[in-house]
C-alpha cells in the first residue's frame, strides 16, 4: 500500500491534505464543544492550536494524513486517514467531525466513499474505522455505510476528561468494499 495525500472531489465535498493555511478556516467550525464529546484530545476554544498542531505533527512523521473538510469554499469538518501500515496494507479513517449544520447531510457519505475509495485505490486491504463506545450515532453511521463490526478494546483510550473509553472496531475490507461503494453511492443518488 502506497498512500498519498491528495485531493479529493465529488458533488459537494472537497477534502484538501490539512496545511498551515487551513488553520484559521478551521477553528470556527471546530469550536462547538459537542464534537469533542466523545474524541480522545479536545479542538474547541482554547484547545484548538494544540489540536491543530499535534495534527500537522502526525502527519510529518508520515502517520496520518489529515483532511479539510470543505464544502462550497467553506471549511465545515475534518476527517484523517490514522495509523498508516503500508507494509500490513491497513489504514484507519478517524478523527472525523462536521459542523452542527453538515451532520446528517449527504457530507458524511460522500466524505467516506472519497477517503474508502482513494484508500482502495492505494492499495489498502483493510480500513479500520473506531469509536467511543458511547458514541451510538457514530456506530450507527459505521453500520448504515456497511463497515462489519468487529468488537470493543476495554479502556483502550484515555480521553482529554481524563476518563478511559472502550473503543468500538469497525472495519471495511477490500473484498467487501465494492458492496459498501454500492451503498454510499446509493444513499447519495437519492
């Protein structure tokens, strides 16, 4: 697996390879406290520049490749490709959140068959997807997309409250990966 930052288009969601430059265009849509109910570090208010940071850090040492979220011109989420295993051929998609107007949209969808499908394309023979084990509408998502669930690590994550999480796996493989397409592009056709 060979996984390249790169742009990535289609009706209304444009996913830019976070830089420098996105960082004032993204603390708006990051300060709503809600997103980082259930996220392992907080980006809203005066969290943001950490957030943001440790980020642009990750992806410098080649572990993440985190995205933009955008849509017409407008920086409203942020999604990432995480834990990047070329020679095991796995990726996870995470750290994904829109803001309050985009959730329920056909953002999320399109969001993941771009990510899913560039993933697939690089090479992937598996990504992870994982969530807070409270998080249901976030497990929900998972299942509604068709990843498999897979099972829960029992306090597999410290959050910024400082309480631990279980963490809940869910997981698309390559094989699978032309029905879960199907799917997506079926809920976005309507």
């Amino acid at each position: 697996m060979e996984l390249v930052p790169k742009i990535l288009t289609s009706a209304h969601v444009r996913l830019e390879p976070l830089a420098e430059h996105h960082r004032e265009g993204m603390r708006p849509a990051a300060n709503d406290p809600d997103i980082w109910k259930w996220m392992s570090l907080r980006g809203d208010g005066d969290h943001f520049d950490f957030w943001f940071d440790y980020l642009l850090a990750d992806q410098a040492k080649g572990n993440a490749i985190s995205h933009a979220v955008m849509v017409e011109g407008q920086i409203i989420g942020h999604s990432a490709y995480l834990v990047i295993t070329p020679h095991f051929d796995r990726v996870e998609i995470g750290w994904t959140w829109y803001a309050r107007d985009h959730r329920g949209t056909q953002v999320n969808p399109e969001c993941k068959l771009l990510l899913l499908g560039h993933a697939f394309d690089c090479g992937a023979e598996r990504v992870e997807l994982k969530t807070h084990h409270k998080n249901i509408h976030s497990q929900n998502a998972m299942a509604k997309m068709g990843a498999v669930r897979e099972g829960s690590l029992r306090h597999h994550a410290k959050t910024w409250d400082g309480r631990y999480r279980d963490t809940v796996f869910y997981s698309v493989l390559r094989k699978e990966w032309p029905a879960v397409k199907a799917g997506l592009e079926a809920r976005l056709s309507q």
